[in-house]
C-alpha cells in the first residue's frame, strides 16, 4: 500500500469512470502492511472524514487519522475489495473501511486480524522487543485486531496448487461482482 501514488490513483479512477466504468476491484490478497496510515490515505480517495483512531489500552485517543484533501470521493460507481487469510494490517483497515463507510462488497476469506501499533522495548542488552500495546480502531470503536475482517461474500479456490487457487478465488469474485447490482441500480431499489 505504501508504493500506491494516491494522486494517479485518483486520476487513474476518473479516468475509467469518463470512460464507462461504473465498478471498481481491489485486490488485497496476501498484502501485509504494518501502517493503517497508509491505509487512510488510499481510502480518502473513496471516502471523507475521519477514517482511524489509535488508542491506548486504557482507551485514550492518542491519534486520530482524517481523509485527505478538501474535495469529494473520487470513485462513485460500486466498489469492491477481494481479501484472504493473508491480508493483514493497513490492509485490513483498507478492507473495512470501505466495507463499512462506502459500502463496498468484500468478496473472500477472513482477514489475519492485525490491528495492533507495535512499539519497541529495548532491553538491557541492547536487543529489543515489539510488542501491540495500541489498538487501531474505526471512528465508532470497532477493531479488526484479533477478529480479522469477514468478508460478505465469502470466495475460495478450489485447487491444491496456491496460485492457481488465487487465480480461481479472482476468476470466482470478479464474476459475482459483475453479476451484483450496480451502485446506481442500488439506490434505485432503496428509492423505490
């Protein structure tokens, strides 16, 4: 995550949304990112507003994480995230807040359940331990540390050969997701 240039990202988004794309997959499969930080940025692109709390232990805010920049959601059309077992971290802070804030579908497996802030305790012999004495939350408390993400949909690969069971669980999400209402189609029902 921390490689993504959000700014193409969101050129990259408009782009395909001028040229009549109305959906939107993102692959999260087997991405280990230690910073939801990173995460929040590639969010705001999706979503406003405040995206991540870090709290103590004890419940304390010690950070609070907000969408950048002043303009709207560069994706409107529907949105999807496609996660496994694998996806940990600023990943998982991906996944759900999408699910959550821009109703994005989440097609797979249960996430890993990262969520913790690791700080380092040096020892007397100069060596070092980390340890997750901070939990990263969304705005309303909820933590995917320990639990993961459950995904609405879940998808799995059927091979005993792992890469082709990835290529199966993308083949497998991709056509539910083609075969899912629109974003548009969406509000519509609810309208009705």
């Amino acid at each position: 995550l921390g490689r993504v240039d959000v700014e193409r990202l969101r050129a990259d988004l408009g782009d395909a949304a001028s040229a009549g794309a109305d959906r939107a997959l993102l692959d999260l499969r087997n991405l280990v990112e230690d910073d939801p930080r990173t995460a929040a940025k590639i969010a705001g692109v999706f979503v406003r507003g405040d995206l991540l709390l870090l709290r103590s232990n004890d419940g304390e805010t010690l950070e609070t994480i907000a969408a950048d920049g002043d303009g709207g959601a560069a994706w409107e059309g529907s949105l999807a995230v496609l996660v496994n077992g694998a996806t940990a971290g600023a990943s998982e802070a991906l996944a759900r807040l999408l699910q959550v804030r821009s109703g994005a579908t989440v097609y797979g497996e249960s996430t890993y359940g990262l969520g913790g802030e690791p700080r380092l305790f040096r020892l007397p012999d100069g060596s070092g331990v980390l340890v997750a004495t901070d939990v990263w939350q969304l705005p309303y408390g909820e933590t995917w540390s320990r639990e993961g993400v459950d995904p609405d949909d879940e998808v799995r690969g059927q091979s005993t050969d792992y890469a082709e069971r990835l290529d199966e669980q993308l083949s497998e999400a991709l056509k539910r997701f083609a075969d899912a209402p629109s974003a548009d189609a969406a509000e519509l029902e609810k309208a009705a």
